[in-house]
C-alpha cells in the first residue's frame, strides 16, 4: 500500500531543491516508488506545484499536461500497487522537448507554424517511456527549429538559467536544461546536432549524455540534420541520466537511422576507475582560449581522476580544421532540405538567427557536401584510431559560464566575447559527425555563482565506460549545485 505524504511533510522533503538533491536522490527515490512508500501522485503533484510557481519566471515548458500528468501517475501508482512494477522509471514524472511528437498533445516545433500542430502517434522515444511508466508532464521550450544555441525563442519567449535568471539557459534544448536545473522534473528528453544537449546542460549545471549514433530512434522528431541528430536523456545526475538512457536505447526497424546494438549494461556504474586510461586533446577544440574559472574546476576533475588511479595524458590531432569544418557542410544542406520551401515562400516567418543559418546553409554545393560526407568516415576512423589505447577522453564542456540574454556576451578571463560566435560549438561538433558518445557534468561554479562543466567522450557503443567514469567524477566532487527556490 502506498504511503501518502501530507502537505506538511511534502513541504519538509521537498520545499528545498537541496533537500530534494541530497536526501532524496533518483536512486532512492525510485526505491520508495517501488515499496510503495512514494506515491508517484503525490511526487506528480509536487512536479508540478514547483511548475505552477516557477515556469512563469523561467519559460522552461511550453505546454503543461496536468490532468493527463495526474491520469498517468494514478495509473502507475495502481500498477505498482498491483505488483506490476515495470522499472526504475515507473511513476517517474519527466519532461520532452518540443520538438519530439506527443500523441494528441500539441508540439510546437518551437516555431509559430506548428503552434496548433497535434501528431497522431507519439515517437518511437515516447513510446519506449511509456512502456517505461514513465509520467509526462510537459513539453519543453527550445529554439525556433532547434536551429541555434540560445532558447530565446521569438514567438514562445526565453527560457531562462536557473541559476541567474537574466542568463540564457543555452540551447536548443533550453526548456529541458532549465526544468531539470530548477527541479520542474528530475529527467527530460532533449536533442543534440551540434551540441543541443551539451550546451544547455552545460550552462545550467545537469548532466546531459548525447549517445553513440543510431542507440536512440529518432522516429517522430523533427529533423535537424539528419545524419548528425541525437537523441538523448537530461537528469540531476549521473544515474537519473543512465537510468533514462537504459529505457530509451534500443534499435527500430523502421527508422533508417537506428543501428542494432548490444543494450548498455549499468552493472558496473559504481565500481572503481582505477587502471582506466583517459585522454585529453586541446587539438581537437583548437586550443580555444578557456575561462579560469572553468580551468580551475576542469584541473580540479584531471587531479581527482588520478587520485581515483586513472592515467590521463595528452594526445594530438593533426587535422583538426578538417573535422571542425565537416559539421558546417553537413549540417547546412541538411538543414536546408528541411526548410527550402518555407524559406523561399516566407524567408521571415523564421527567427532572426535561424534566417542566418538558412542563408549560409543554402549557399553551401552539393559537392562540398559529398566531399564533407566523405571525410567524415576518415576523420571517423582517425579519431577512433587515435583513442584505440583509451577507455575515454575529456575536456571542458564549454570555456564561459552562461552570457546574459540581453547581449549575449560571454567573458573569458576578463575579455567580452560574442556567444553568437559559436566558440563553444568546437567542443561538441566534431563527436556529432562522428557519432562518438558524449556526456557532460556539473563539476564547480565561477565566482558569480553559475556553472561549469566537463565533457568525457566514449569510443563507439561504449555508453557503459563513460557513465562510469562521469559517476566516479560525480561522487568525488565537492561543491554546491543547489538552486534555493
């Protein structure tokens, strides 16, 4: 029988995200779901009570499921109850970016075009959560299109960083970033071409895992580039993020994109890293330039790698402009076959930032893109090759904390640069053409309090070692990454 929480005691659990965050982890708190001492109505209602107060202020959610939220959870609480517990997941509530379809439930595409746009099927992801049991709560704000990097969107409005509400959440995948940061829900699905998961994780402070291309069914998400798109869970830590990937792998017959894969196996998430060799390449990101403060938290990680027994020594990278320009000549013409003809009838029904995108993607020929396609199985190769003798690589996720919406401005060691500039696209971009696996985590704050981040990336259908990795990581570091709202 399920244990109800009276308002009081829900108030004592939960009032405080830092609470909520240590005492109450996701491990834990699927636990109590599934002895039935939470009842997932009563975790529900708390989602969205915190909802309710909030998302005005931070415009993480487009579209907030209350009644069918509640459906959901009464369901799976009687499910349990019944002894049908299908999984860490069950009663889990969880948020999807917007840009993911939703069976009779609006999705936006974050464009004023498909504002009254309701799919007639959920998609193959959706699907898999709830098989899962899982509760969805809400649709997440995100860039016009998923096109660029910031979440201020121009029809649905901005999406703001919990952290400092007059700072960009990132993006495209803002709205998820900001929800799971503010503890709108403890997981939430977001995408990733050239980073869309990474960033807003990043700068919000939440762990974001982009996996191994083909691992996650793209079926029934808007595409972006297709050759280059992810799909990928968001969570408050490492294990909430492994958890939910575990549910969302799995191959599809039906989408060309999907490659049949041996499912990840999470039993060894808490053992030791020791004897585990791990690189670092500042070629591959092109020595750009790194804020001190992210430095200092990324030295921090290195140190506290070793402590742990691992080895971490540099490697190089000879073609570095190479890999870095693939992104560019494929993303472009893909992008632009999404949206020709919407471009050519109505060039200014797209934001400000995404009309840019499409007019360089339309000028980009078809025998760059050829050429482009070509390359990216040699630099592939290359890069594979060059981590054979490595479990793992890392680097700083971005070199800046979160610029202010107002002027988009970041500041690396005391310098203004132009966030527009995409300068963090390089530490992402060259593992979507790829398809490598990536994770970032939270692992400190600069001296105004925002946070910093790191980025461990895999070899092909290795999800399994860089979870682990970033779970060691996770429990070894000592910092604050509470919100206290």
């Amino acid at each position: 029988m399920f244990i109800y929480l009276n308002d009081i005691n829900v108030y004592n659990l939960f009032s405080k995200k830092q609470i909520f965050m240590e005492s109450i982890n996701f491990k834990k708190l699927t636990n109590l779901i599934r002895v039935g001492d939470m009842s997932p109505v009563t975790l529900t209602e708390y989602y969205l009570n915190r909802i309710h107060n909030y998302n005005t202020d931070l415009n993480a959610f487009i579209t907030v499921l209350e009644k069918d939220a509640i459906s959901e959870a009464k369901i799976a609480e009687k499910e349990i109850s019944n002894g049908n517990y299908r999984g860490p997941l069950h009663g889990i509530p969880y948020g999807v970016k917007d840009i993911i379809n939703t069976a009779g439930v609006r999705t936006t595409n974050g464009s004023e075009k498909y504002d009254n746009f309701f799919p007639d099927s959920d998609a193959f992801c959706i699907k898999k959560m709830r098989d899962a049991g899982a509760v969805l709560i809400g649709k997440t704000n995100t860039h016009q299109y998923a096109a660029a990097s910031t979440t201020i969107n121009n029809f649905y409005g901005s999406t703001k960083n919990p952290h400092d509400k007059n700072k960009i959440a990132g993006g495209s995948s803002g709205g998820s970033a900001s929800a799971v940061a503010a503890s709108l829900v403890p997981i939430a699905l977001g995408s990733d071409t050239g980073g869309s998961i990474r960033t807003p994780a990043s700068l919000c402070g939440i762990v974001g895992f982009k996996p191994t291309y083909g691992a996650i069914s793209l079926d029934g998400v808007f595409p972006n580039s297709p050759s280059i798109d992810h799909l990928g869970p968001m969570g408050e830590s490492v294990i909430s993020t492994a958890i939910t990937y575990r549910v969302l792998e799995g191959y599809n017959s039906l989408d060309t994109r999907s490659i049949q894969h041996e499912r990840t196996n999470l039993n060894h998430l808490d053992e030791p890293i020791k004897g585990f060799k791990i690189a670092m390449c500042p070629d591959l990101y092109e020595n750009q330039e790194i804020d001190r403060a992210v430095q200092e938290s990324y030295i921090n990680v290195i140190n506290i790698l070793r402590d742990l027994g691992a080895e971490v020594s540099e490697i190089k990278f000879e073609e570095v402009k190479l890999i870095q320009n693939l992104f560019y000549d494929i993303a472009g013409p893909e992008f632009t076959r999404v949206h020709r003809k919407q471009y050519e009838e109505d060039p200014n029904s797209f934001d400000p930032d995404v009309k840019k995108r499409m007019d360089w993607s339309i000028n980009i020929s078809i025998d760059d893109y050829l050429r482009a396609m070509e390359d990216k199985v040699k630099m592939t190769r290359l890069l594979e090759l060059k981590l054979e003798k490595f479990d793992a690589l890392i680097s700083p996720s971005v070199p800046f904390t979160a610029p202010r919406i107002s002027d988009l401005m970041v500041m690396i060691n005391d310098q203004n640069y132009d966030y527009t500039k995409n300068l963090h696209r390089q530490f992402f971009a060259p593992y979507n053409v790829t398809g490598l696996p990536a994770i970032v985590l939270p692992n400190g704050k600069d001296k105004n309090n925002m946070p910093t981040s790191m980025q461990i990336v895999g070899k092909r259908w290795c999800e399994n070692i860089i979870l682990q990795i970033a779970n060691n990581i996770e429990r070894n570091i000592m910092y604050n990454k509470a919100i206290n709202f």
